[in-house]
C-alpha cells in the first residue's frame, strides 16, 4: 500500500474512534488550536490533520485526498506526498490561528489536501478524472477560486477557506520544484479554467430557463 492510501486508513481510524469513544476531554488534547499550542500541545498540530468532524467531512477530505495523492505517488515519489501533506497541514494551522479566535479547533486534513492538488496543477493538469470527469488541474483551480470567493463574500460555516487557501499557496513552491514544465501547465490550467467560465456563461442562463 503506498503512503496516500497508509494516511488514509489512519484518517478514517482516526476519525472513526474519535466519533465512537472520545469525550470532550479528549477531543481538548487531540485537536489543534490556538489555546492548545499556547499550552504547549504541539502533536495536535498533527494529530488534528487526522481528525474529521462528520462522515460527510471525511467522505470528502479523501475522495480529493485518494485522486490527487496517488497521482503525485505514481508521477512522482512517495516523499512529495508525505513531505507538502505534513508541511501544508502543520503551516495552515499555525497561520490560521492568526485569523480565529484561539478557542476554535481546526480539524481535519483539507488544507493538507489543497497543498497536493496545487502540485497536480503544475504537474499534471490534464491528468482527467473520471470521478470528477474534468482534468484534474481544472478541479484544482476551480476549487481555490471558490475558496477565494467564499472568503471575499464572507461566507459562513465551519470551513477553513483561509486555511484552504494557505494550504494551496503551501502547495506552489512544491510544484514548482516537481515540474519542469510548470510554466506550460500553468498556462493550460488557466486555458481550461477560461474555457469552463466560458462554458458555464453561455450554457447557465440556458439551463435557468429550463427551471
């Protein structure tokens, strides 16, 4: 089993018991935060990565964790999956604190996750996936301008699109330093992404009309 699927089943464990027998107490020494790193708890800073507040959250965090993972594994090596992961998780939550109260828990391994996908983007952005049946530098982009939105439209909830965003930003000297070629792909992933708009403007007021 390779280092993407190995993180996963520890999520998934991880979170599975977590949701099974851990009380508040526990959830206090186990998630990251502000108080929690004040207080000199620096595994949180890990073991926080780890932990998932809903099957939903976690569905999700590894459905884009098993793609864009195991595309980098098998371009690449297992070291530029381990290495932006950890990094990108570590580095989010340390400067998300500057943005929430230092009584939030940040859980969960999203910004982790937009580290790799910005290095699929430079990598391999016509990588297609049939699960998301568009190349997987589009996925990439698309998902960090909704991010970029959503923080610009102050959206609520208890997502991290700040953290989202450090992790892609994280994610784009590792690409840079993965791929030869990233000027090329990242000319074709803005291409694609101009193409979608283009698509997504003509075809919207279309599909409204059949509502």
């Amino acid at each position: 089993m390779n280092k993407t699927n190995y993180l996963i089943l520890i999520c998934v464990i991880s979170s599975a018991l977590t949701w099974l027998f851990a009380n508040e107490s526990t959830f206090n020494y186990l998630a990251f935060s502000g108080d929690n790193l004040l207080k000199g708890r620096l595994w949180t800073l890990f073991t926080g990565l780890f932990l998932h507040s809903d099957i939903t959250h976690l569905f999700g965090n590894m459905m884009f964790f098993y793609i864009f993972g195991n595309t980098i594994e098998k371009e690449l090596n297992q070291k530029w999956v381990l290495i932006p992961f950890f990094t990108g998780g570590v580095v989010s939550f340390l400067l998300s604190t500057q943005f929430y109260d230092p009584t939030v828990y940040m859980i969960g391994a999203s910004a982790a996750i937009f580290t790799l996908t910005a290095i699929v983007m430079l990598l391999k952005p016509l990588k297609f996936s049939f699960f998301f049946l568009m190349p997987l530098g589009l996925v990439a982009i698309i998902y960090f301008t909704f991010n970029l939105l959503a923080l610009n439209l102050g959206a609520q909830g208890n997502i991290s699109y700040i953290g989202h965003i450090i992790g892609f930003g994280i994610g784009v000297p590792f690409g840079l330093a993965s791929s030869k070629d990233w000027h090329k792909n990242l000319l074709i992933t803005i291409l694609l992404f101009g193409f979608y708009l283009l698509i997504i403007w003509f075809l919207l007021p279309a599909i409204l009309s059949l509502i």
